[in-house]
C-alpha cells in the first residue's frame, strides 16, 4: 500500500467514525437538545452528494465510507427532529 492510499483510508475510517459517538450516545441517552437540526441536515445533504459522486466516479470507497456516514448522520438528523420521547413519557405519568 502507497502512502496515499493510506491516508485516504485513514481519513475515511476517521470521517465514518467521527458519527459513532454521537449516535451511541443518542441511543443511550435519548437526549437531542443540544444538537443543531440544519448542521446535521447539511451534513446528510453533502454525504449523499459524496455518494452520488462515488456512484458516478465508480469509487467503491467514496461509496461505502459515504454511504454508512450518511446512514448515521441521517439517524442522528431524524432523532434530533422527532419530539421529545423522554418529556412526554414524564408528562404522560404526572397527569
């Protein structure tokens, strides 16, 4: 392997996982307040413009690191838009 090649890899492992933590911790906590809806819109948006390209180019890479870094933006941008299960859970049992 040429060193290119290892950096890019490197910076797409990186790329892919910088999500894991944040969905980990979504799945854990329930908890999205703090997490901006238009950031990670965005983000989905370029990731599936990435994959686009990846499918145009015929770049197995670009569309794999793309496409599973999307899937998890995306998961991450759905749970920050759905309302707050943890609130209505908590008004549900006051009343």
């Amino acid at each position: 392997m040429d060193v290119t090649t290892i950096i890019g890899s490197a910076a797409a492992l990186c790329s892919t996982c910088s999500f894991v933590p944040q969905a980990w911790k979504i799945i854990q906590s329930g908890e999205t307040k703090d997490i901006s809806a238009p950031t990670y819109a965005l983000t989905v948006v370029g990731f599936c413009l990435w994959f686009t390209y990846g499918i145009l180019q015929s770049d197995w890479p670009l569309m794999v690191t793309n496409g599973i870094s999307g899937l998890l933006a995306a998961f991450i941008l759905v749970m920050t838009l759905l309302p707050d299960r943890k609130g209505a859970t908590k008004k549900a049992k006051s009343k």
